[in-house]
C-alpha cells in the first residue's frame, strides 16, 4: 500500500502520514482481508440478509415491498457504494470515512463526523444482541426468559469482542462461513417457493391495503436495511490491495444484499403465503408453511447467526474510529494500542463496554435515531467527495465515480432520502427516564455533543492542525 502524500495546502495529520509503517500497524507480512471476506462482512455491516424487513412487507404488501427494494439500490445504496469505492481507493487509511472527512474539510468535521458514527452505533448495535435472544427463543422461550435473554446478550458482547481481537482476517473468514449458513435455508425456501407457484398455481395478492403511514415506514425500514456501507472503509489498511478490492467489494455486496432481500419475497408472494401481520421473526412461520418444522428450525437459528455475525463485524468497524482518533490526538494515546495481530484492543475493550452498558437503555425508536445520526455523517461523506474532487484533482484515484458533476449528483438522492426519513419521522417520540422526547430533538442534542466534545478534544491537543 503507498502512503499518500499530503495535497498542496493541506496540513498532515499525525495517523495519515504513519500509515503503513508505524509501530504495531497490520502492514509488512501480517495476513490480510481479501475480496470475498470483505464483501461478508460488507453484507453483515449492511445487511445480514432477509431478517428485519418483514416489517417492509407487512406495510407495504408484495409489490411495492418489492419495488421499495428495488428502487432503494439505485437511489440510495449505489451513490453510497460509489463513493465509498473512490474513497476508499485514494485513501486507504485505517478510519476511513473519519480520515475522508478530516483529509477534505479538517479535524473539526472529521470530529464530528466520527463521533456521529459512535454516537449512532449505540443505538444500532444494541439492536443485534437483541435480535440473538428473540431467535433463540424461538426453539424454547424457557432459554431467553427472565435474567436469561440479558445474560445471552452480555455473551454476544463479549464473544465478539475476543473474536475481533484475533483480527479483522478472522472476523471476515468467520462472514465468510455465518453466511453460507444464514443463507443456505433461504434458497431452499426460495426454491420451494418458486416450486410450489409454479405447479400449484396459487392465488398470488401482489397488492393489499396499505396507508401512507404504513409505506412511510416500509421506507424508512428499507433505507435502515441499506444502509451502512461505508463501515467497511475503517479497516482499509488490513484489507489486501485496498485500492482494486474496495471498489469490487461495494459493487458485489450491493447486488448480494439486494438479491438476499428480493427472491425471499418474490418466492413467498409466488407461493401464496398472506402478508398480514407479517412483522419482525415471521419469517421462521413462512419456512415453517413452505418446508415444514426443520426449515423453519433452520431459519430460526440463521437468525441467531445473523444477530451475531452483524455485531462481530461492526465491532471491527467502529472500533477503528477512537484508535485512529487517538493516533490524531483527539484521544488519549493509550486508545491507540494493537495486539500483535495489529487489532486496537484497548479501543475494541471501550466500544464493548460501552455497547453493553446500552443494552437496557429504554429506547425505543431507534430506527428514526440511527437515521438521523448515520444519515448526517453519509452527507458529510458525499460533501468529502466533492471537496477532494476540487482540493486535490491530481490525487491517485484507481477508482474514479465519474466526473466532478457526477460526484456532484451522487450526493442528491442519499440526501434526499435522508430529507424524507427526517420529514416522515418527525412525530416519532422516545422514552427517556419515563418521560416522551421528540426522537428528531433527541438526536440534535446527540449531534450538538459533537462541537462540545471537539473543543474539550483541542484542549488536550492544541498542536493538532485546525485546517483541511
């Protein structure tokens, strides 16, 4: 991997101009990611296959769940993976969206930008665990009652913590293998329920009745099921030829993800199943109806898988963020220290703590928090795009999304569709201490920490650059 040198005018920050070589990086022999890891653990980040869109389904009835998904890849997913593809070419640094963010616009916002990202994954990653426990306890409630679903909780915590410590090769070795599982009883059911369309003929309800409401939120649950690809880019510098790989790796993981989202419906609307009060974990029932007790026993346990295998791959993700942030200076240094396989563990130790005292915070709402959050620091991202574009156009770009109008135009629809989730989720109410907040309130008083915590951050450093 080259190192970068920095543009003319910009300031060198003390992570950026270290990274191949210093003391206790993953460089030099140590083995790294290649393609089909990272596009697993890409599909874990961003997906983890069908579970958690049958809300889309429930709202929005066969056809339009199937456009919703359809349309969203192209407006919203793809702009994203294009970005992240240039991105992550030019500067393949350890942090990746923190570093495009600081290298374009400076540490303020690259700052701001990390602490967006954390900020959000506390509400995100407490989803996962959560989803372990309801899976599990669909072979026998008796395992997750009580002091026993939190317990199961802390142990998902805690297992992909020392998991991630042995490296992100074996966090993306381990995508490789959870996949296959998860996704091994979805093209049985796929295929038994294309089989039973095709010879039984079933009545096939493409429509139903559906409120705006109810397509608002079908919405709202597809961009969530979308979204996250640029945590990929945060282990660049352990990633086998970053420059050729990112790009190939956000392409394939879109059309996987979208295609894990698509033939699963296709094949239930195909076979007839009903879509009422088709919600969240329904989708062991419809196994069940298709392929009988040991299919929907199948889907039950690809759950677990994906709960856990979407949790070990984010935690590699964000761990990345307060080691590359102390390595800046904007944390203490001691958040910087690697293993010997080149892992942050000091970093991976906080982020677990931090995650596992979140699990019983009494949110609710969080799809709307984590849009609002992880929607602001994607535009920040796109806004990087453009800024280097016009910064620094004689930067080494092995991938290139266009010209600057295009670069431009990536950001629109993201933008957009961000717009409407803030619109559409503007009565959405959290419960904090007993009391209602406004959700969309409650995430501006999570952003605003952001500027309070970058001038307590120059307090401690006040050599660190103050300009892009």
């Amino acid at each position: 991997m080259r190192t970068e040198v920095p543009g003319p005018g910009r300031a060198s920050f003390p992570g950026e101009q270290q990274a191949v070589s210093g003391p206790g990086r993953s460089g030099g022999r140590a083995r790294k990611m290649r393609l089909l890891p990272l596009v697993a653990a890409t599909f874990f980040m961003v997906s983890g296959g069908p579970y958690a869109i049958e809300d889309i389904l429930g709202g929005a009835g066969y056809a339009r769940a199937i456009v919703i998904l359809l349309a969203l890849p192209l407006f919203w997913s793809l702009p994203t993976a294009l970005m992240i593809g240039e991105l992550a070419s030019a500067i393949p640094c350890e942090g990746g969206f923190y570093v495009w963010v600081r290298r374009a616009m400076g540490p303020f916002w690259g700052f701001q930008e990390a602490w967006l990202s954390l900020a959000a994954s506390i509400f995100d990653m407490a989803i996962y665990p959560a989803f372990v426990v309801s899976y599990l306890g669909k072979f026998d409630p008796a395992l997750t009652a009580g002091w026993r679903g939190y317990a199961w909780s802390l142990g998902v915590v805690a297992v992909c913590c020392v998991w991630n410590l042995r490296g992100a090769p074996a966090v993306g070795d381990g995508s490789v293998g959870m996949s296959a599982l998860l996704l091994a009883p979805f093209a049985v059911f796929v295929a038994l329920g294309f089989l039973r369309g095709l010879s039984a003929h079933p009545a096939v309800q493409w429509s139903g009745p559906a409120s705006r409401a109810a397509l608002s939120t079908a919405v709202l649950v597809a961009m969530w099921n979308y979204m996250g690809w640029d945590n990929a880019s945060t282990i660049a510098e352990e990633v086998h030829d970053p420059r050729r790989t990112y790009p190939r790796a956000m392409l394939f993981s879109t059309v996987l993800v979208a295609t894990t989202y698509i033939l699963p419906l296709a094949a239930m609307a195909l076979a007839g199943l009903s879509v009422s009060s088709f919600e969240t974990g329904d989708w062991t029932s419809a196994a069940r109806d298709l392929g009988g007790p040991l299919l929907g026993m199948a889907v039950a346990a690809g759950g677990v898988i994906t709960g856990a295998g979407m949790f070990n791959a984010l935690v590699m993700s964000y761990s990345r963020l307060p080691m590359a942030m102390a390595e800046d200076g904007m944390l203490p240094p001691w958040i910087a220290k690697r293993n010997q396989r080149g892992v942050p563990w000091v970093s991976v130790m906080l982020c677990g703590l931090a995650w596992a005292l979140a699990l019983k915070l009494p949110f609710e709402k969080l799809i709307s928090i984590d849009l609002v959050l992880y929607g602001s620091s994607l535009v920040l991202e796109f806004v990087a795009l453009v800024v280097l574009r016009i910064r620094e156009p004689q930067m080494s770009r092995p991938f290139r999304a266009g010209s600057l109008a295009m670069a431009i135009a990536l950001g629109a629809t993201p933008t957009a569709l961000i717009g409407y989730a803030l619109y559409v989720s503007r009565s959405d109410e959290v419960t904090l201490a007993g009391r209602p907040i406004s959700a969309l309130l409650f995430s501006l008083l999570i952003a605003l920490g952001g500027p309070v915590l970058y001038a307590l951050a120059r307090r401690q450093a006040p050599r660190l650059p103050s300009a892009g």
